[in-house]
C-alpha cells in the first residue's frame, strides 16, 4: 500500500467511525426527546428516584434530566465531527468559485482563512472555555430543577472540541505551507 492511499484509507475510517458515533447520537437525541415528550403529556417530573447523588445525574431521573442530556448530546454531536471536516476540506465555503482555482491557489485560501478567522476565533474561545469549565468545576453548577449536576463536564467537552479543532487546524496549515512552497519551486 502506498503511503498516499494508506492515509486516505485512515482518514476514510476516521470518518467513518466518527460519523457512525455521531449517528448513534442523534438517534439517541431522538429517543430522549421524545420519552421527554412523552413524560411531559403524562405529567411525569420524577421519573426514577436513586435516594442517594450520584456522579453527573444527582438524586435522580427528572424530565429535566433528559433535557439536560440533550444539549449535551447536540453539544458531542456538533464537535465530534468538527476537525474532521477541516482535515477532509468539507466545511463550508463558496466552493463553485473555489473549485476553479488551482491548488496553489486555494491552499493561499484556506491559510488565510485559518489564520485571519479560524485561528483568532479560537485562540479567544480558549481560553474563555477554559474559565467555563473551571467555573462551573470551583462552584459545583448544575440544574437547581432535577437535571444534571456537574456541568463542568459538559463544560470540558467543550474546551477540548475546541482544542483539537485548533490543533487539526494547524496540522492543516502545515499541509497548506507545503502545497504553497512547493508551488513556489
């Protein structure tokens, strides 16, 4: 196998695998909109009662929970597959004017992209994920109303998505730098 065609094979199944996990996500944010849904018509509030904390979920089951458990799903939903579309060149851009340019061309494209938005953007969500987390790590946050406790978790997701979204998009501006210079000899 050449080295070429083995790193599409490995990104092909990056790709694939995260996309699979991503899919079993959001059937799983199906079901538990609609047992909210459904508890919500039958008045339910508490669903199961644990009599004791417990890690993330507190005392127990309420239709509060589950709403909670949603966000945090659409929240792994929206940055699972993040870094994988910069790798794989599928995030959006006007791309019936990009395609006819040449590769040079658009690798100068995409390094001014990543270095004027992308990268600002990000190393300012940083360190504001950061002081999110640990907000909600020092102060114990969490649903007053039966939901999830411990949101510092969800909080964390977040400043790690963003951290590797930072580092891919580096590692994407090192295959851009190469296409520029070796465009240049």
């Amino acid at each position: 196998m050449q080295g070429g065609t083995g790193h599409r094979w490995v990104r092909f199944a990056e790709e694939r695998i995260v996309g699979q996990f991503c899919a079993v996500l959001v059937i799983a944010l199906m079901v538990l909109i609609n047992i909210q849904v459904l508890f919500g018509l039958l008045r339910l509030g508490q669903v199961v009662d644990f009599g004791r904390d417990l890690w993330l979920l507190g005392r127990g089951i309420t239709t509060n929970t589950l709403i909670d458990l949603q966000w945090h799903l659409m929240v792994l939903i929206s940055f699972l597959p993040m870094g994988l579309l910069v790798l794989s060149n599928g995030h959006v851009r006007v791309d019936f004017f990009y395609a006819g340019l040449s590769e040079r061309n658009r690798a100068a494209i995409d390094t001014a992209g990543h270095l004027i938005l992308t990268l600002p953007f990000l190393l300012l969500l940083i360190p504001a994920s950061w002081r999110f987390m640990l907000h909600a790590w020092t102060s114990g946050d969490g649903s007053s109303l039966g939901g999830l406790r411990d949101y510092y978790v969800i909080r964390a997701v977040v400043l790690a998505g963003m951290m590797l979204l930072t580092a891919l998009v580096l590692v994407d501006l090192t295959r851009q730098a190469r296409v520029l210079i070796r465009g240049r000899g």
